[in-house]
C-alpha cells in the first residue's frame, strides 16, 4: 500500500513520488505506474492539472485505489480537454477531496466498474464540449456523497444500468440543456436517494430535476427537489419509495408535476408519502403521453402535503389501482383530477384527506419550540400521518388518534377538529414561510386543526414519550405547543 504524491508546482516526473518531498508533476507519471490495492494518489493542495487522469487498474473491496489530496489550502482542480477522470473495467475506486473544472467532457466517467466512491468532491463548469458531469454505465455499487456539482451542461448526474446505487447528501444545482436534469438514472436498481438538494432554477432550459427510469426497488427520501418542467420523475417502476421530500418551484408546462408516474412501461408498488408538495403545477400526476397499455397497480399515495398548486393535488388520466388518502391539501388547491372510466372502476379510492385553509399551515424548527403539558403525545405506533411509524395520538375526547381523520369531525374552516400532523422537509419548506430551520436542515410541520384550543381554553401541547427517529429531530427535548391563539411557543 504505497502513497504517491503528485504537486503539479514543485515535482518532477524524475522523483519517486513517494514523499511530499519528492512528488511528480503529473498524471503521466501516475499513469505508468501498475496500482496495486490500496494505494493512494494525493494531489497537492492548490495545485491545477490541465490533463485527464486514467485510472487503469482496480483496489479490493477491503483496500481500494484511493485519489484525494494533501496538504493545506484549496481543493487541486483537474481541467482537461477531455474528462476529468476517466475509467474502464476499474473497481474498488475511491475519489475525494477535489476540484473538477472546465472540462470538455465529464467531470469522472466510469464504465463497467464497480465499488466506486466519490465523496466530498467539487465539481464546476464542466461538459463543454459533450455534455457530461459524473456518470457510471454499467456495473455495480456506486456512492456519490456530500459533493457539489454546479453549472455543468447535461445531467449533473447520469447513470445507467448500476445495481446499487447511492446518493448521499450531494448539492446539484444548474445543470443546462433541453434534455438535461439534475440526476437522472436508467435500468438501475438497489437505489438510495437521500438527504439530497436539487435546485434547477438558474438552469438554462432545463428538462426536469430527478428521473428514474425503470428503477427498482428505489428509495427516494429527504430530498429537497426545485425547479425544472418537472421534480420527481418514475414513469415505470417497481417497489419505489418517495417519501418526505420538498418539492416546489416546477412548472413551464402544462403537464409539469411534481411527481409523474404510468408512462413508458408498467409501473408497481409505490409508497408516495409524507412529501411537501408546493408552488407547481400538478402534485401527483399518474398519465401517460400515449396510448400504450400499461400496468399501473399498487400506488399508495397518504401523508402528504399539497400546497399553491395551479392544478390538482392529484391527476390520474389512465388505468390505475391504488388509494389516495389522509393528505392535506390547501383549501386553495384541487383535490383531484380522475377520468371518469377509473371512477367508474373503483380501482382508486379517494378517502379521508384533510382541507387545510390557506395560510393555516406552520412550519417550524424542532429546537425553536417549547412543551408545556402533556395533552397530546407523540407515539411510537403505527399510524396513517407517517411511514416511518411515527402517530399523533390525543387524550382529546372524540379522538383516538388524530391520524384517524373522521368525516363527520369536520368543522367550519374545513379543518378536520383536532387533526395534526408532524413532518420533516427540507431548508426550503422554512425559507418559503420565512423561518429558520434551526437545528440541522430538516424541521417539522405542525398543521393545527383546533386552533381554539379545548375546552380548558389552555391550549395543545406536547410532549416526546417514545424517541424520534433521527432523521426527523437532533433533540430529544420536548418538543413544542400551540396555543388558541395559532402561534406555536
């Protein structure tokens, strides 16, 4: 396991590369080299190389080939005429702690390559003269984490045909073209996508921000999704989770939606809940731009949020079975949009959602609020507001638990009486309604029904007896109260 330096300002490709002393000058002395597991490649920090570095040769699993950087100062930057980093048939690769930058083509190219890691790495300006960010095509195990990828042309993420695929924590802003999106992946599978923030608005003719296409058994939770024709594209897929993501901010066409599904190939077993859905067109939106005869069975739609829409929360346009129910919906916003021949069917249920009136709906940070008494509790249980088993339960009498919305327990501002919901979403939920989000980049929603309070007049509050799962709060204080007066203390 040898370490190899490589500073482009002071080395020389004479050296033997393999001391901070004696480092070479550039990738052509890398490239002669036979890496073995577990070597590294460390560029100098500051430093800029103007060539494609090609990685020929793989790690293991438990010792993979590792090009990163030393020293103290900026990121070194690749530009190249071609790819930044480019790979055929290389596995067991680990890629961080740089600077990609105008280059011709992507930023890192690999194909038929497993086990690469790209983390913690910059990537800015690049595809300029063939369309390219980081893209992986064929193969397997692939994680990109807590990078950045901004103003590149074409997808600022493309993969096709990877089984595994990870997204962690990764910004991609700006990625330019009429086909381009933020990420889009073919054919793949065993896929994560999480924690992720996607903006497209300063895109030029952007296409949309995330597509899958025909993914299995996909993750997609946590994410912040803006802009685009479109946020959440999975026309034809099996066993896809979207849940608890911010989308907001699409549009440009009359079909834009938040989410689409039911095109381009049979779709099966979607869980779509607990997202926010807000400032578009349609929210959900099961179509097809075709005639096609396609399966589309099993989609659960429930706990979401829909909010200023210029269509309905939900559009179905074809055959589907399914059910849409407990989400709340703007007083504002169309509930739903379903062809006459699906209702017939009765294959697409349509139950015990909640109209929230517009301008009732309070975002608020977890450590920004204080518990005073302990009339509704926060359960760990099954229930209908989250997917995650999180329920509101309440000791108010006439309701078990609020997750159980009741019909008959609607009352004049069209709030069902006593029904709350608890959310996480994205930085920009909070922005939008002009609040920190406080600790972390994730908070909760609180929809209050009975802003008047009980019949105490002391208001409703709360308090934590079963720990929350840490993807929702950082704090396991107690958490916050609403009082009659609708402001949350």
């Amino acid at each position: 396991m040898t370490v190899y330096y490589v500073n482009s300002a002071t080395g020389s490709n004479t050296n033997a590369g393999t001391s901070a002393d004696a480092p070479f000058a550039s990738f052509w002395a890398v490239e002669n080299l036979k890496l073995q597991p577990g070597d590294s490649v460390l560029l100098a920090a500051g430093t800029v190389y103007n060539d494609q570095l090609d990685l020929k040769y793989s790690g293991t699993v438990a010792a993979p080939i590792t090009i990163g950087s030393y020293g103290v100062g900026d990121a070194p930057v690749i530009h190249s005429p071609n790819d930044g980093i480019h790979s055929l048939y290389a596995s067991n690769i680990v890629i961080e702690n740089i600077k990609i930058s105008d280059t011709g083509g992507a930023a890192i190219y690999g194909g038929y390559v497993s086990n690469w890691t790209v983390r913690n790495v910059e990537v800015d300006h690049t595809g300029l003269t063939k369309s390219g960010s980081i893209t992986f095509r064929t193969g397997s195990n692939i994680t990109i984490e807590n990078s950045t990828i901004n103003d590149v042309n074409g997808d600022g993420i493309w993969i096709e045909k990877i089984k595994g695929v990870t997204l962690l924590n990764n910004t991609v802003t700006n990625a330019h073209g009429t086909a381009a999106d933020a990420v889009q992946l073919n054919d793949s599978s065993n896929i994560v996508i999480s924690g992720n923030y996607f903006d497209q608005t300063g895109a030029v003719t952007p296409k949309g921000v995330l597509t899958l296409v025909r993914p299995v058994d996909a993750v997609i939770e946590g994410n912040t999704i803006i802009g685009g024709g479109f946020g959440i594209s999975a026309q034809a897929g099996t066993n896809i989770a979207i849940q608890d993501n911010d989308i907001s901010g699409y549009g440009g066409y009359s079909w834009s939606y938040a989410i689409g599904l039911g095109d381009s190939g049979d779709t099966r077993n979607y869980d779509i809940s607990g997202n926010y859905i807000h400032d578009g067109v349609w929210g959900v939106a099961i179509s097809s731009a075709g005639t096609a005869t396609y399966v589309r069975e099993g989609i659960d739609i429930y706990g979401n949020l829909f909010d200023d829409l210029t269509q309905a929360a939900l559009k179905i346009d074809r055959p589907a079975s399914g059910s849409f129910h407990d989400n709340f919906i703007a007083s504002d916003v169309t509930p739903y949009s379903i062809s006459p021949s699906v209702i017939a069917a009765g294959t697409f249920p349509v139950s015990d959602n909640t109209t929230i009136e517009a301008g009732l709906t309070t975002l608020a940070s977890a450590d920004s609020l204080v518990a005073l008494d302990a009339s509704v509790s926060l359960m760990s249980d099954a229930g209908l507001t989250s997917h995650d088993g999180i329920n509101l339960a309440s000791d108010k009498t006439g309701s078990d638990k609020v997750g159980a919305h009741q019909n008959d327990l609607v009352a004049e501002n069209g709030i069902s009486d006593g029904t709350l919901l608890l959310r996480h979403f994205g930085e920009a939920a909070f922005e939008k309604h002009g609040l920190s989000p406080g600790n972390g980049d994730h908070g909760v929603t609180i929809e209050a029904a009975d802003l008047t309070g009980p019949e105490s007049g002391s208001g409703i509050s709360f308090h934590e007896t079963a720990p929350l799962p840490s993807h929702h709060m950082e704090s396991d204080t107690p958490i916050f109260s609403i009082h009659q007066d609708g402001v949350l203390h």
